[in-house]
C-alpha cells in the first residue's frame, strides 16, 4: 500500500462529498489506521508483521564516568535533559522510539506521513542528534555540567514487528538480525560518530556523504560487516561535527610485549620487557620498568592473542611517559607497521570489544 497516495484518495473523497479537506490531525488519525491495517494483514499467525524497517541505535558516551564524579542529582539532571533533546530530534524526524535503555535510545523508522523516506529520514535525525548534542554541551559548559556525547550506528533490513509477553505484561517491540547489527554497529561508534551499515548506503542513492568502507567483526557475524562513517548531507547543507579529540577505538588488556630502544636509527640489542595494558588501532599503553624520553623510537615485538599473530615489525614513537608506583605507563604511537599486524591488532580490538561493555 502506497500510503501517501491512499491519504490522498481518502482527502479527495471526503472533499468531494463535504466540500472540505480533512484537517491534519484527522489526517494523522487515518494515516494510523491505515498503517495498523496494513501491519495487521501482514501478520502471521504468531502475531509479527514482516516488514523492512531502518533502525538507530544512538547510545551517551561517558555517562558512566560521570556518574561516578558528580552528585546524583546532577547525573539524573543531565540525562534528562539529553534524552528529552533525543526525543524531540526522533519525533522531528517521524521516528518512532522503540525502547529506552538507561543512557541509550533504540528507534526504527518507516512509512511516515509526510512521504519521506525512512533511510533519508533516519540519516538526517542523525546527524540532527550529533548537531543538538554539541550545541546541549556548549549549554553545559556555561553551567558548569558534564559533556556527554553519542555514539549512533544505524542499519536498514527485514525485521519483525509484534507484541511480546502476556497479560500481565506485554511491549510491542522489534526484532531481528538488522536490530542486532545496529546495535553491534553502535558499539563500535567513537564520541560523536555516527556509522551506518552496508545496506543503509545502498538504499541512500546519494542523499549522504560517507567515509571510506571499512569492515568490522562483530559478534554473530563468520564474516565481518562493511560500514560507513557518515559524514553529511549536502541537500541539507549539514554535517556531523567533528571530533578533533576523538579517540580511536580501544580496549584494556594485559599482554606481555618486548621492545628495543632506536638511537640515531640504530636498533640497540637490548630487549626491554613491558606489559600492554590499553591496546588500539594506532598505538598502545604500556607498563615498564625504565622510563623512555618522549619523542623516542621503539622497535616492539608482541605475540597477539586470539587471532594467532606475532608482530615482529612494529616501530612507534613514546608520546608520553609518566611514572605511577616505581614503574612508568608509556604511550606509544605507532609510525610504521606491515598491513598484516595492522589488520590483526583491528580485529583483535574488535574481538575484545564485543566483551567489554565500552562507555
């Protein structure tokens, strides 16, 4: 059913028998009836109605941070103000909220209304979202309130919609393997990102611009996902802003690393042992024993769990060193590394995310 055209057939009707159009508020009312009609003929006899939906999962990065640092009163504040501005964003774009869970939002998008289209919608409440949260952060530091910022993933597939539970409790809710990739894709998202799925930028037929595709291996998946950073939409003239700061992703770990020190481009033969204790795609923490000046060049060997690697071609530079209890936490940027170790250290950290819940 086209729904935008049988409203208007509908308009046309009552027009022509009562002179008069439909206000707007009853031609929401039929929009609903309509939808529920079509929902309930294609129900099957479990009561789940087959359909393709878009769905965002838009999650507060820091939240947990916070509420270890400031008053619960502050906390409960600043969450309430976040997720009222999420509210009023999704229902500016026809969004329906699917569910709250505690700092983060699930919202699927279809047939609206106005005619628009769902992935398009869904695109512009997400960058909407990101350009709101900025401006509520600016709100905050003149307050004196903690930055919080969101990290949104986003994917468009078959679902099933329907009602779970009983009598004494029941939700209509969503469904699905589409619902399950956002949510994964959402948990890989950085402060301030958004990233959509393969099947998203397929159907956006150039309303987006979007990073370089890039796969991920999330939980569930044999094969990893392709995604895309969105970065605008140009009919809008709108952009997600950027994250100057961002941090690539990352994960805590304990894995035993060797390095060599590099002195006027000699590698000394004196092997050096430390533990890594935050492990990323373009560098690591690492905890040992002598302080290394920063600015330095290191030579590092690791053996990298999981995925059945030994890195033995890593170079990186010391950005910073600081004592903590007899022993030093070193940060070392990586300056030059085989694709190889590069796609090992990415999967590895992708791998440990799926474990770790990640704020």
């Amino acid at each position: 059913m086209d729904l935008r055209n049988t409203v208007d057939r509908i308009q046309n009707i009552v027009s022509a028998e009562t002179g008069r159009r439909l206000g707007a508020d009853a031609e929401l009312a039929v929009s609903k009836l309509l939808r529920q009609i079509a929902a309930n003929n294609q129900q099957g006899q479990d009561g789940f109605a087959h359909r393709e939906l878009t769905i965002l999962f838009a999650d507060l990065r820091g939240f947990m941070s916070i509420s270890d640092k400031y008053a619960a009163e502050i906390v409960l504040k600043v969450l309430n103000r976040c997720l009222v501005t999420m509210t009023e964003v999704v229902f500016a774009h026809e969004g329906t909220i699917d569910k709250f869970m505690g700092d983060s939002l699930m919202v699927r998008f279809s047939e609206a209304t106005s005619g628009k289209d769902p992935v398009q919608r869904s695109l512009a409440c997400a960058v909407d979202l990101q350009i709101a949260m900025d401006e509520l952060n600016q709100h905050h530091r003149e307050s004196g309130l903690p930055e919080l910022y969101l990290g949104i993933g986003i994917s468009t597939g078959p679902v099933f919609v329907g009602t779970l539970g009983s009598e004494l409790y029941e939700a209509h809710t969503v469904i699905g393997e589409e619902v399950n990739v956002a949510a994964r894709i959402e948990a890989f998202s950085l402060r301030g990102q958004v990233l959509i799925s393969e099947s998203t930028f397929q159907r956006c037929n150039g309303y987006a611009k979007t990073g370089e595709p890039f796969p991920l291996h999330v939980k569930g998946k044999a094969d990893p996902i392709v995604v895309r950073e969105l970065l605008e939409i140009p009919g809008l003239e709108k952009s997600v802003p950027r994250r100057e700061g961002r941090k690539s992703p990352r994960v805590k770990v304990g894995i035993g690393v060797s390095y060599q020190v590099i002195q006027t481009d000699i590698t000394l033969p004196q092997q050096h042992k430390g533990t890594i204790l935050v492990l990323g795609y373009h560098g690591i923490l690492v905890d040992i024993k002598e302080p290394l000046p920063v600015g330095s060049e290191v030579k590092i060997r690791v053996d990298l769990p999981l995925v059945n690697h030994r890195a033995s071609d890593v170079y990186g530079r010391v950005k910073k060193c600081n004592a903590e209890r007899g022993r030093y936490l070193c940060g070392i940027e990586f300056t030059a590394i085989t694709s190889k170790t590069r796609s090992s250290i990415e999967l590895l950290v992708q791998l440990l995310m799926q474990g770790a819940e990640r704020k």
